[in-house]
C-alpha cells in the first residue's frame, strides 16, 4: 500500500498520525521457526537483516504476515538512510554492520488469516500486541488527531522525515496508492537530489 502526499486540516479525528522513517519497505513472512524479508520490489533480503528474521522467527504460530520499514537508527532513534544503504550495500551481516531494526506499521496476515479487509485501528490493536518485546523489531505507535500536530513539530525539532497519516478505517489495498494513507514530509526532509531506491 502506497502513500498520497497532501495536506490535510489537523482537526480530523478520522485520523491518525505515526512517525515516517526512511529505511527500506520490507514485507515480512514468519512464523513457527521461518521467516522471509521481501523488498517493496519483491527482492528477498531475509539475509541482508538476519537479525530481523530470526527475532521473527522466534513468534509462535504463523504464517504472520507484517508491513513496515528497515532502518539504521541512531542514538536518538531517528533513521540514518545512508548508513542503511553503507549495511545494505554488501547484501549480508558482517563485522562492524550497523544495526537494523525493522519499525513494523501493519499486521496483514495472523496464523494464516488475511486482516486486509479490516479496519486500520483493528489491524494495528493486533500488530502491538503480536510484535511486543521482540529484539530488532520496533511496532509502530500513534497519535489521534488532537496530538498530530505536536508529533509534527516534534519531527521538525528533531529533523525526522515527517508523519504518516492514516484514516483509522482505511483497509489495506496491496500496491495500490491510495489517498487514505498520507505522507507530511518536513520540509527540506530530503534531497531532491538523493538517489532514488
């Protein structure tokens, strides 16, 4: 599911806001023993963040299926792209890597059953609970609508990329851009220059 960029009047309550890390989107499939990291492009780069996929590994049940973003933090938990992609580069762990932690924002699938046909809140209340204490793994929290504005300003303040809005009864829509899920970018967050991934 693919993000709009608008704005959007702060005062909606059909709406809530988490923090937007830059990393890479990742797909992930685990459960009973397994798991396997997919790339938005479909790439498997379960050996890239071993890490990640054997702290998944760990979760009974299964298949579990989650959304999110792989990212590098740094001491004050904001993402650092261009050390993702210095760890990514080398498609494996090695000596010195950073390391990653994959900031988990959706549970598509739990023990085999499909979730995208429920309502985001629905969704999220299941990947909090599924995704607690696992090393490597941050589940992604939010404001409503009355705090949106000071978690913006908050990422200003700290230089993060900005939010993402979501509509709390937004279903998922696999590959598809939808204006239910928005991006608010600090502006000058990223240069225009950058690579593009």
């Amino acid at each position: 599911m693919l993000l709009d960029e608008r704005l959007l009047p702060w005062s909606d309550d059909a709406w809530v806001y988490e923090l937007k890390f830059d990393g890479y989107r990742v797909l992930a499939q685990f459960g009973s023993g397994s798991a396997e990291l997919r790339t938005r492009n479909g790439a498997d780069c379960t050996k890239w963040f071993p890490e990640v996929a054997k702290s998944l590994a760990t979760v009974k049940g299964g298949p579990h299926v989650v959304d999110g973003e792989v990212c590098v933090l740094d001491e004050y938990g904001r993402s650092d792209f261009n050390r993702l992609q210095d760890r990514a580069r080398r498609r494996r762990w090695y000596e010195g890597a950073d390391p990653v932690t994959y900031c988990v924002f959706d549970l598509l699938e739990e023990g085999g059953k499909d979730l995208t046909g429920l309502p985001l809140l629905k969704r999220k209340a299941r990947m909090l609970k599924r995704m607690a204490g696992l090393p490597s793994i941050l589940p992604m929290t939010h404001v409503d609508a009355e705090h949106g504005q000071e978690l913006f300003q908050m990422a200003e303040q700290l230089k993060l990329e900005g939010l993402v809005a979501k509509r709390i009864d937004s279903l998922y829509k696999p590959g598809v851009r939808t204006s239910e899920w928005v991006k608010i970018r600090r502006k000058g967050a990223i240069p225009a220059e950058r690579f593009r991934r």
